[in-house]
C-alpha cells in the first residue's frame, strides 16, 4: 500500500471554511443500500472528489477493480473485498469499468449495535493505529448467503411496505454477523484483553471531546478513575499511555485540516481549542515530527498529484 494524505476534517460551524474539494453528506440518513454500479451509488460516493460520511458504510467489491483512497492509505479495490468505514472517514473512490457491488450505510442507531460490537469491525476507537479502515475479504462459501440478504435488503430498500424499517435492521444485522466472523482481528495478549471496556469508553470519549479536554484527568474524571490507573490500563491495551492518544487524535484532526479545509494555521489552531497560536505551532511540531508550514505545503503537494 503506498500512503497519500487523504484525511478526515470534521467541520465546526463559524469556525473554519469548507474546502472546495472536500464535501461532506449534509444530510443522515439511517440507512442506504445502492448497487455500486448505480447512478445512485455514483453520486452517494462522489468519486470525483474526496468526501466523507456522516455514518458507517461498507463497500462491496464483488466484480472488478478499482482505486480507493481512505485517510492516509491507497487499497486496490478487488473483487470478494469489503471495505468497512466509520463516520469522518475521508474516503475517494476510482472504480474501473465493469465493476459491480454495493454500497451500504447506517448509523449505530438504526442497528442497534453496542459500541463494543461496532469497534470490532469499525476501528473507530483505535486512534493509535490512526488508519482506522478494515478491509475484509469474503469467504466464497458464505458470500452466497451475503449475497442473498443484500438482494432482499435492496428489495425492500426499495420499496415503502409496513415495517420496512424493521425488516431492513433484521437482514442487516444477520449481514453483519456474517461480516464478523469472517473478521480476522490481530492476536493480542491476555494481558491487553482485561481491560477492553475501559479503554474502548476512553477512545469515544476522544472522539467527541478531544477539541475540549486535553488532559488525561478531564477523561479520568469522566470514566470515574484516577489519571493514573486510566494512563496504565490505555498502555497496557494499546502499547501508548492515554496522554499518547489524546495528543495524536488532536494531531491527526490538525493534519486533516492542514490538507483539505483551506483555513489558516490560526484558524485551525482556534478549532483545536488552542488560544496561543505558538503554542499550537510548538505542539504540531513535538507531536508530529515536522513544523505546521513544512507538513501543509506538502500535503498539498502529494494530494494535487494524486
């Protein structure tokens, strides 16, 4: 896989502007399913721009080929592939000719699912690996039944019968288990199991309060423990304090915002929730390794060339 700089931005009203290449859904739908061949999917993707999502999606190769840019990593798209993204995700998909599949989104609500179920597929909460995308390839003994549930769940997609909603959250929950059994996640020690729950609640406590809380202790005080205890459960679960994550979540979000959203250091910094642009400036560069101008200029560099 060769690395792009394709990143998330997550916009914040009155406070940056929207980059012309980077369009995000307006709208949230609970759920949608289109034929990756449609007119619908083509305009649901945009491929001609990179774009993001208000909620999960799962893109189905099933025939063909194509190019897809998720974050910062470059997959080749082929067939019996399932790519799996969680909401924010930048993505730009380049099918070739002939390709066929489908494109399935929902929210956690419509499905029902646990944040501990979701986190299995949808790395959502694993901020330390940072490209948090799942590609999962089908086991062609089960891709029959898939298969099968896609084409009733496009059916009744389709149509407005009584209790439509129902039905769809029933075929699209038997679709995922299906999709999690053929989830092949990393061996990790028992010793990084234990504590699974605790760090999981940290990481979606990051996800919406990392422009707000910066220290461990406002996530300790959330989660009802000591700084301490939360710094060495985090370690032993992901290899990095929670101090680690914190920062790199800002981090990341600074980056995503230094490629696509067209706004100024200054103005980055404020949605971060850094008052003192220096200080920023000195954060960007001891939590990334390059200084704020140096990473922008290249950023945008690699993606016009893309």
């Amino acid at each position: 896989m060769s690395q792009t700089h394709y990143c998330n931005m997550q916009t914040t009203p009155n406070r940056r502007s929207e980059h012309p290449l980077l369009q995000m859904e307006k709208t949230h739908l609970p759920f949608g399913i289109y034929k990756l061949e449609s007119d619908a999917a083509n305009s649901h993707l945009m491929s001609n721009v990179p774009h993001q999502h208000n909620s999960f999606e799962l893109i189905w190769v099933s025939e063909g080929n194509g190019h897809y840019w998720i974050d910062n990593e470059q997959y080749e798209a082929g067939p019996n592939q399932v790519y799996c993204l969680t909401p924010g995700q930048v993505h730009q998909f380049k099918p070739e000719k002939n390709i066929k599949g489908y494109v399935i989104t929902f929210s956690q609500e419509f499905l029902l699912m646990p944040k501990e179920n979701a986190s299995l597929i949808f790395h959502s909460n694993s901020f330390h690996q940072l490209a948090g995308t799942t590609v999962i390839c089908l086991n062609e003994d089960v891709r029959t039944e898939m298969e099968d549930l896609v084409v009733k769940m496009l059916k009744e997609f389709d149509n407005f019968f009584l209790l439509r909603s129902e039905i769809l959250r029933g075929l699209l929950n038997i679709f995922m288990i299906y999709l999690t059994r053929q989830y092949k996640p990393a061996a990790q020690p028992p010793a990084k199991q234990g504590n699974r729950s605790l760090v999981n609640r940290f990481f979606s406590i990051v996800e919406e309060k990392y422009m707000v809380y910066k220290l461990v202790a406002d996530y300790a005080d959330e989660l009802a423990v000591t700084p301490n205890h939360l710094n060495e459960m985090v370690k032993k679960v992901s290899g990095f304090p929670a101090s680690h994550h914190i920062r790199q979540r800002v981090v990341l979000e600074a980056k995503r915002q230094a490629t696509y959203s067209g706004s100024s250091m200054k103005e980055i910094a404020y949605s971060l929730g850094f008052d003192d642009i220096a200080h920023f400036s000195k954060f960007f560069k001891n939590f990334s390794g390059r200084s704020f101008t140096d990473y922008k200029k290249d950023a945008m560099q690699q993606y016009l060339c893309i």
